[in-house]
C-alpha cells in the first residue's frame, strides 16, 4: 500500500518492466519517467490506484505500454501522446475520466496496431484521429465505450464497442 517503489528509479538500463497480476496496492511511481530505455512496461492486473504520472510520457522508447485492470483514476496525461513507437497500448478497465485525447491520432500513433480503452469514463471522438485519417480508417485494432444509446465515445472504426456496464459487441 502507498507509493510503489521510489527505487526503481535506480534501474536506468532496464528495457522491460513486467509486472503483471502482482496484487499491489499502490500508486505508480513517478521515478518511473526516468527509466527512459523502457521499451515494456506492463503493470496489469494489479490494485494500483491515484492518478496515472504524467512522467509516463519521458518513456519515449516504449512499444507496448499496459495499464489496464487496476484502480487508476483522474484524467490521462496529455504527455503520454510523446510515446510515438507505441504498437500495443492498454488503459481499459480503471476509473479513468475526462476527455479522449485530441493527441490520440494515427499520426502521433504511426505505429500502434491494439489501443484498448473501454471500461473507463473517457469521454470524446475517436473518429477524428483513427477512422477519418487521409488514407481512410488506419489498420488498428481499437475496442471503446461506443455502444449504446448515449455512447461515451464516438469510433466509426472501433472493432469492438462496450456499453456502460461492459458488454461488448464485435463488428
């Protein structure tokens, strides 16, 4: 409980960081932001709670980044639209608020194939940076809040759509 270890922060050269179904009950780390050779960091499946750090978007190298399944409340980062070589990103599941991203679009995203962020209380359009890119709809697979008459997220591309309590449709 409290705060996750501030020492991790000493593992500068670490390229991954998994800690997957651990039952922590802490906040991130901000010491975190530091460990800029990050190229994984998977902390699912815990009991992490507080905000997620804005220090996350000092993790420029990273490819796959999951968050989900945790306790993780208050608005995302802006700064985590600096994490360009993202292929895999997970926040799906927590009590994040607030508005989608106007940064989260393909082109800050160019290498992003899964981006899973429903079961959260996001609120905004998809559409604009995913489905209605120059090239036409991008090739990622997104699953949100869409589903529904009072949709929380609008996606005309998202793969799978969730309702308010979870049930989720394929299309």
């Amino acid at each position: 409980r409290g705060t996750g270890p501030t020492e991790l922060g000493l593992l500068t050269l670490l390229t991954e960081l998994d800690l997957y179904s651990n039952q922590f009950e802490c906040t991130i780390p901000t010491e975190v932001g530091v460990l800029t050779g990050l190229e994984l960091f998977r902390i699912h499946k815990n009991r992490l709670n507080g905000t997620v750090p804005s220090e996350l978007g000092k993790l420029t190298q990273l490819s796959f980044l999951d968050i989900c399944c945790n306790a993780l409340t208050g608005t995302v980062p802006t700064e985590l639209s600096n994490m360009s070589l993202l292929v895999e990103l997970f926040v799906e599941e927590n009590a994040l608020t607030g508005p989608i991203l106007d940064s989260w679009t393909a082109e800050n995203f160019p290498e992003l194939d899964t981006f899973l962020l429903y079961g959260n209380a996001l609120v905004g359009n998809l559409s604009h940076g995913f489905c209605n890119s120059d090239e036409g709809a991008v090739d990622v697979e997104i699953k949100a809040d869409c589903l529904g008459s009072d949709p929380e997220v609008e996606c005309s591309c998202c793969l799978s759509c969730c309702d308010r309590s979870d049930v989720c449709t394929d299309d």
